[in-house]
C-alpha cells in the first residue's frame, strides 16, 4: 500500500481517530490475520462466526500493526467507522463474515474506500488494473496473465481465489508505488457483485473468459450469468480494453455492452487472438499455434487439459496490449507453472498411480474439462482412468439433470471407473448406469472415507484418478488421503473465495 497517515485513512474511510496519533504511518501491509501482520501493518477487525476480530485489536498492535480498523472502540489505537444501513452490503457481509450486526459490513465497506482510494492514486501513475471475471477457469487466467505480465514490471495478483468482496480490496492493497499490475479476478453470487468490485478498483483491462452454469441456482439462467458477469465490461473506459471468448456466443454478445475496445479470442477464424492446429500430448497437454495481429509462435503448455487453450489466449491477449511480443508470450506460455492449489494438481505417486486434484470447486463445464483431460491421458497409454467425482452445488432446478449427465459422460468417454461420493451426487450414478454402465464401473458411497477405503483397497500401478467436485464436498481429503493417507485428519486451509 503507499504509505498513508491514520488521520488520512480515517478522513478516506469516513472514521474517527480512538486513541490513535493523526500522524502515524501506516507503512506495512493491511492485514485481517494478525499472524500475517508485519511492522508498520494496520489490522482489520473482522467479526466471523466463530471469533471476532475486535477481540484481537491488541494482540494486532503486540506484532506490529499501527492501528486497527474497527466497527467500534477496542483497546488498541483505531480508526473506528459509522455502522451502514441495513440492505445489500449488510446481507452480504453476514454471508461472507457470518456476523449478525452489520458491523463486519461497515469494516468492509471501509477497506474498499481504502482500497479505491489507493488504486485511483496509483493509476494516475503507471498502474494498470486487469479484471478477470467468468464462470470457470477465473483462477487459472488470472495466474496465467501475472505470469506473462511479470516480466513487463511488479506484478500484484491474489493468492488462490481472493475474489469478493474481502480478497478484492485485500489484494488491491498490495499494490504500491513500484507496481505496475494489478491482476484481479471478480466473483459474483449474485446480480451487480462484480459492478460493485469494479467500482473498488475500476479495470483498464477486462476478461470474460465463458459463461457457465456455475451458480445457476442463484442467477436464474445462463442468460442472468452473462447479464452479471457483463458487469464488468460496462466497468470499462472508453480507452479500455474488453478481452472476449469469441467461441462463447453469450460472451461475444457482450461486445455491445461496453464502451472500451474489444479485443476476440478463441479458436474461431475471426478472432484476434487465436490458437490454430491444436494437439494434445499423452498428459492431455496442449501444443498449438498462436496467431496474433503482431506475429505467430508455437506455444506447449505444461497444463493439464485442452480448456486451458482458451485460458492462455486470454492472457495472451493482455500481455500483447501491455507491450508483450508473440514470441516473448509463446516463451512465458510454455514455461507457466501452477500457483493455485487443487486445481488440475497432478502428481504421480511412487508406484506410478497419477492422482488429478481439480478438487477446489466444480460446476458442470469445469466437471466435462476434467474429465476430458482424464480420458486424454489414458486413452493412447492404456492406463486405467478412475472419476471421482463429487457433488456440483447451487445448481438449483437443474441438479438432478447436470448430475445425470456428468455420469452419461463419463461413459461416453469410455472412463474405467467411477466413484460417486454421497447423495447428493447420486444422479451421477443413475446417469452412468442408464448409458450402459454395469457391474461395478461405477460405484456410489456415502462419504470421503468409504471413498478413501475404496480406492486403496483397488487401485493399482498406473492408475490415473481425477477428484473434482464442489469445495463443500471436501473432497481435497480424497486426494490428499491417496498422496499421504496421514492428510485424511487434518483440517482444510480454508481460503476466501471460490465464489462464480
């Protein structure tokens, strides 16, 4: 963050000075972990379900922090701010907080007038904001692009996914005055969310990478994704940029939504930017051709998965308005490595059996993009493919019929076995039977353990497995069991995030 008085946060964040001195500095970073906090740091105070971030105001102070942000007065140096009114913010905060009493809003609301503060002060300067939105595959962009940006100059993107409404200005606030990027993603669960972290940190750049039935059970309709998810290219300026899936029909359409200049990727002959004679090697990872208005070059991703073919030429197409060169992109595209967890994680045990974490989240593209890669890998080597598949959440109406399908394909994807873990995913099962499964090719049991006992009782060198579902399925304890059976007891690292 550049570094601010508390008397100026205070005056920015409509707060008030409690026992604080005006002219102190916040010159570290803006933490809500006290175990993170570094000299010079200044603390938020977020309440939660379990434990409230006010009670820890002087333990912040103890390790370093200047001051604490806080809803009300704690025994500590503070920038304390006005509740807000009941409404959208408030709902929003209980659903991300957990607390009751709206004061978890009013700290919120505060780090993103912070945060967008900081933000307009640095790109008056050189900084540029980069937003990535989309149904699937926002994580894996958004570390693709900080990757191809790097090399231009400092680079700020968040861990993992950091992308609502806590993550979103936590992030921002890492930029400073040496940075030139800042790389975003922007989650939604619900209409006019990403407008709103637009407005926290307005992008240059915008991506729309698909739009999905991620959360469909929330939005209503494809149709009412796309309408949220355009939120971000109406955010735009007019001297901005919207990066856009031309291969998705309802992304492309969002052209018409925005005021800045659209750039198209995709497979399709009319895009910009564009990937030609796509091939795939025996670990489903893709090699081909990319063509850009500024020249062509080979690009081999070290990904798992043709989806992410569509993902790269995305960032590509942000590396090239910032100053990259096709052949410098090719360069970085083929050397990326994988920053966020549990997500086409691959690992190959000791005895040759390969296990696929996309354990982080599921919605039914990312679930068919899984399970495609899968069938890839062990449809030339004859290796023994194995779906472990979990529940798809907040899909609404539509549940029982996205789960029978997953479970048609992976019959039609000639996939050896199938685990459907609980009964919530059991359509899965009926699916896979009524397209000709039989015998014990597909299986469906209650919980993780009986998963875990399963797969260890059966599995046998060079074996490939996929785990994918929901992250409230929990079934990273699958494949964390399979890799080191001592991980089934330990608890999840829970990350802020993960919403459409």
């Amino acid at each position: 963050m550049i570094v601010l008085s508390l008397a100026e946060i205070a005056d920015v964040v409509g707060g008030r000075l409690h026992r604080a001195d005006p002219g102190a500095q916040v010159t570290g970073t803006v933490e809500f972990d006290t175990r993170k906090l570094t000299p010079g740091g200044l603390f938020v105070a977020l309440p939660g379900e379990k434990v409230d971030g006010h009670d820890f105001a002087a333990q912040a102070v103890a390790a370093g922090a200047v001051a604490v942000l806080a809803a009300r007065e704690v025994d500590a140096p503070a920038i304390v701010v006005p509740p807000l009114p009941a409404g959208e913010a408030h709902e929003r905060s209980v659903a991300l907080t957990g607390d009751k009493d709206g004061s978890g809003a009013a700290v919120l609301a505060a780090l993103a007038k912070l945060a967008r503060f900081v933000v307009q002060r640095l790109a008056e300067g050189t900084l540029t904001v980069v937003g990535v939105t989309g149904s699937s595959g926002k994580t894996s962009t958004k570390d693709v692009i900080a990757q191809l940006l790097e090399p231009l100059g400092p680079t700020v993107a968040p861990p993992g996914s950091f992308n609502n409404e806590l993550g979103h200005p936590w992030t921002a606030l890492r930029a400073d005055a040496g940075t030139k990027h800042l790389v975003l993603e922007l989650s939604a669960r619900g209409p006019g969310h990403i407008a709103h972290l637009a407005e926290i940190a307005p992008p240059k750049i915008g991506v729309v990478l698909n739009v999905g039935s991620a959360h469909v059970g929330e939005f209503g309709s494809r149709e009412g994704i796309a309408k949220t998810k355009g939120e971000l290219v109406e955010a735009l300026p007019a001297d901005g940029v919207a990066v856009l899936n031309l291969d998705d029909p309802l992304v492309a359409a969002m052209a018409s939504r925005t005021k800045a200049r659209v750039v198209f990727v995709g497979e399709s002959p009319s895009a910009q930017v564009r990937a030609e004679n796509i091939t795939l090697d025996d670990e489903a990872r893709p090699s081909f051709r990319l063509i850009t208005p500024a020249g062509e070059a080979d690009v081999e991703l070290p990904l798992h998965g043709e989806h992410h073919v569509g993902n790269a030429l995305s960032a590509a197409a942000v590396a090239l308005e910032l100053g990259s060169t096709p052949a410098d992109i090719a360069a970085r595209l083929s050397g990326l490595e994988r920053r966020s967890a549990r997500r086409m994680e691959v690992v190959t045990r000791p005895d040759g059996v390969t296990i696929l974490n996309d354990s982080f989240n599921a919605n039914p593209e990312s679930m068919r993009a899984g399970l495609k890669a899968l069938a890839a890998m062990t449809r030339e080597t004859g290796r023994r493919s194995w779906a472990v598949l979990g529940v798809m959440g907040e899909l609404g109406a539509d549940a029982v019929n996205a789960h029978d399908e997953i479970g048609r394909l992976v019959v039609r994807l000639n996939i050896a076995k199938l685990v459907v873990i609980g009964p919530e995913a059991a359509a899965m099962h009926q699916g896979a039977h009524q397209e000709g499964s039989w015998g014990e090719e597909s299986t469906l049991v209650p919980d993780v353990e009986a998963a875990v006992a399963l797969l260890h009782d059966q599995l046998r060198p060079g074996d490939v497995v996929l785990v994918k579902a929901s992250k409230a399925a929990g079934l990273w304890r699958v494949a964390e069991a399979l890799l080191d059976p001592r991980e089934t007891d330990n608890s999840e690292n829970r990350s802020n995030g993960g919403d459409a």
